[in-house]
C-alpha cells in the first residue's frame, strides 16, 4: 500500500523566523504540493526551557502571510510524552539503551545538531558495568539514557544530494535518546512523530543531514516507513555563517521592509537560490508552476550554502 504524500513544517519555537528557514519551509512545501501531497505543522517544542508559545504563534502568522498552507496540525511534541515513551519502551526490549552520566553538554548533545558540529560519543558510559551503573544511579543526579548503535552502514538517496552513506558507529555513535532533564531527545520524537502523523517527505536544511541515519536507525527498529529525504543548503551570512536570529536584515520585519510584501520576500528567495530567473514577488503558488527537484539537485550539486544578499 502506497501512503499518501505527506511532508512537514517542524520549527521549534525558540526564536522568529528568518530566510534561512522560510527557504526551507518553502523547498518542503513545493516538494509536495508539485506531487499533489499535504503539509502538517508541528510545532517541536520539546525543550521547555527554550520554547515559547510566542515564538510558535509568531511562526504560525508568517507562515500564514507567506503563503505557506497547512492541511494538518499544528501538533505539539509537548503533548506527545505518552507516544515516545511507549516508543521508548519498544526500542529497549530490542536493543541496548544505557545510562550515561558524562557531564559535558548532554542537554545540547540531545537537541538538533547543527551543521558541522558532529560528535561521536566514545562509548565511556557503555563500558561501566551493571554495579557501577546501579551506584551512579544512587550517588548521582539523573543519567541521560543512550542507544547502542551497531556498526553497520546505513545508505539512503536524499533527493538533493544524492546517494549519502554513513557509517553508524563511527560516524554517529551511540546516541542520546532521553535526556538528564527527563525530556526525550529529539531523534526519538521526531521518528515517532514522521510515522504517527503519516509524514512521507523530509525537506529540511543540511545542517540535519547528519541526522538522518540516526533516524532511519530507529525507525527500522520500530518498524516505522522510512520517509523519503531532501537536504537543502542552508543560506548563510556574509561571513559564511548560517543564518541566525541575529542576522537582522533576514527577518521577517526587516524583509517585509525590503521586499514590500510576502511575495517580495518569496520571490527574493527564489531568486537568490536559482529558483527563478529574476528578482521579482512570488507566491508558493506561483513558483510550483515551474518546480523540478531534479533541476534543483543539478544547479546546487555539491553546495552546501548560499550567501544570503
Ligand atoms: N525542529 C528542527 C529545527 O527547527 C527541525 C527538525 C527536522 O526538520 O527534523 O531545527
């Protein structure tokens, strides 16, 4: 049985907007709406600490303004405990899942990595045996609980760059399913959450690329659909830096300054990253007439940024 197309806006709601994101949000929505497919939003809002119901409101109305539609949602991962904790149990009657105590960044270590920050855990915890780990539990705050990962290959074709293969031992590493504070780590949520919402297209930026082996991991282990996948090159400042909340000429406001309306913005977008010839507005609407990933895929071959002017 063949599911139905089915791709996803995920901000996390710890900040506004900015063209890095829009680029993404809107390269995901083209990707489905040009193959006749829906969108669901979903807000990930599973760091209590940096999550703002503002932040997923404001992202909400500029979605809105810019013509980015949703058929489904929003859904909130902080409503969703019950899910991944069931999930959670399934994965550990399969695999090994272990306490860690390691104290450097575990909490950054568990949200969304971003690009070039790649870290591959080296395993200190797995070797504690089963007393050293019961005295830690007792002697020490709460453990973050992590995946054992096999060394084995996991290969898949992202429909922007290609055939991508990784290496899960040595490239990824054990990994952080659930976090010292109790909360489960977004690798964990965001598998549960693709399958359980029917998402059959990831469009996201490369900085996640890295992630999707883990995620293809645990959704083999779950026995979850594996979505199809597409990395986009992140838009970055001058400086070659991604785009940020910092970057005050990409926001919203100033852009609705710039540009004049949401089609401006849109259409400047396009422009810039080779999606249409020229610098003029445009709506989603507008720009799926002329859409084709496969063209995409030639004209950004080995490009990872786009300097964002
Ligand atoms: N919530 C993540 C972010 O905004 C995106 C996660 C995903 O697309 O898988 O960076």
């Amino acid at each position: 049985m063949t599911l139905p197309i089915k791709g996803r806006f995920a901000p996390s709601p710890t900040g506004k907007l900015h063209a890095g994101n829009i680029f993404a949000y809107l390269m995901a929505w083209l990707t489905v709406k040009s193959i006749g497919g829906s969108m669901v939003l979903r807000i990930e809002d599973l760091d209590p600490e940096r999550s703002k119901r503002y932040f997923a409101d404001g992202v909400m109305s500029d979605l809105e303004r810019l013509g980015l539609t949703w058929d489904e949602g929003p859904f909130y991962q902080h409503d969703r405990d019950g899910a991944y904790e069931e999930a959670y149990e399934a994965l550990a009657q399969r695999v090994d899942i272990y306490p860690c105590f390691c104290t450097r960044a575990d909490l950054a270590a568990a949200s969304a990595p971003h690009f070039g920050e790649k870290r591959v855990y080296p395993g200190t915890c797995k070797r504690l045996s089963a007393s050293e780990a019961q005295d830690r539990m007792a002697a020490e705050d709460e453990p973050a609980w992590r995946i054992s990962v096999p060394d084995e290959q996991v290969s898949f074709s992202d429909a922007l760059q290609g055939q991508c293969s990784m290496d899960l031992a040595t490239e990824c590493g054990d990994f952080i399913i659930k976090r010292k504070d109790g909360a489960f780590a977004y690798q964990l949520a965001v598998v549960v959450d693709d399958a359980a919402q029917g998402v059959t297209s990831v469009v996201r930026g490369i900085d996640l690329l890295s992630s999707t082996p883990q995620q293809i991991y645990l959704q083999s282990l779950l026995g979850n659909p594996h979505p199809e996948y597409a990395h986009v090159p992140l838009l970055v400042s001058k400086s070659g830096r991604r785009l940020a909340k910092r970057d005050a000429d990409a926001s919203m406001e100033q852009m609705l300054e710039r540009f004049g309306s949401p089609e401006g913005i849109i259409g400047h977008i396009a422009y810039i990253t080779g999606m249409q010839p020229e610098d003029a507005p445009a709506s989603p609407e507008d720009l799926l007439k002329s859409f084709d990933m496969s063209k995409l895929s030639e004209a950004w071959k080995g490009k990872i940024s786009i300097p964002w002017e």
